[in-house]
C-alpha cells in the first residue's frame, strides 16, 4: 500500500512540469497581479489576495517579490518591453516617411 502512494506521487510529480528556479510561481502571482490590479487598484489588492489567486502561499509571494510594490515592478517590468518596442517603432515610421516632417500631433499619435 506504501509503494503503491509512492508510486502515485511520483507519477503526479512527473506529469507537472518543472518549475525551475520558482519560474512557473513567479509567471502565476504576475498573472494574478495583472487581474487584480486591474480591477482593484495597487491599494484594493492585498500581498494575501495575490498568493491566493496565484494559487500559491504568502511566504512564497514573499519570497520572489518582497513587498506588494515588488509585484507591482515587476508586473511593469513585464510589459513595458512589448510596449516600447511598439512605440519606437511607431515613432520610426513617422520620423521614417518621406514627405514633409512630421507634426507634433502626429509624433504624439505615434507614441
């Protein structure tokens, strides 16, 4: 009876994939971040709402992020990348165009 609960949780282990270095966690309570953030505000969320819809403890939370303000960079972090990206390359089509320079308004559109 023993072998066969060992063999079941070694099974069960197998099948999840691998969190390495808390990556899955971490990608969880960002998830998390991004919904409830959203809907409540920095200060409508709680470092215990996050663990929680993140599926995950405080202690962990904790752990990767520090402090909700932690959570809160780091979901910046995430995104501003992508958000970037898409604003130079917007702005480099508008400064980029033959023609006559670009207007004020447009650069700002652009951006």
């Amino acid at each position: 009876m023993k072998l066969a609960r060992l063999t079941t949780e070694a099974t069960a282990r197998a099948a999840r994939p691998a969190n390495r270095g808390g990556e899955i966690t971490r990608d969880r309570i960002l998830d998390a971040a991004e919904r409830l953030f959203s809907g409540h505000g920095i200060d409508g969320v709680s470092m215990r709402d996050l663990a929680a819809e993140g599926k995950t403890t405080l202690a962990l939370a904790n752990y990767h992020f520090g402090s909700k303000d932690g959570v809160y960079r780091a979901v910046f972090e995430r995104r501003i990348a992508a958000v970037s990206a898409a604003r130079r390359d917007g702005l480099a089509q508008v400064l980029g165009r033959a023609g006559p320079p670009a207007s004020i308004a447009e650069i700002l559109d652009a951006m």
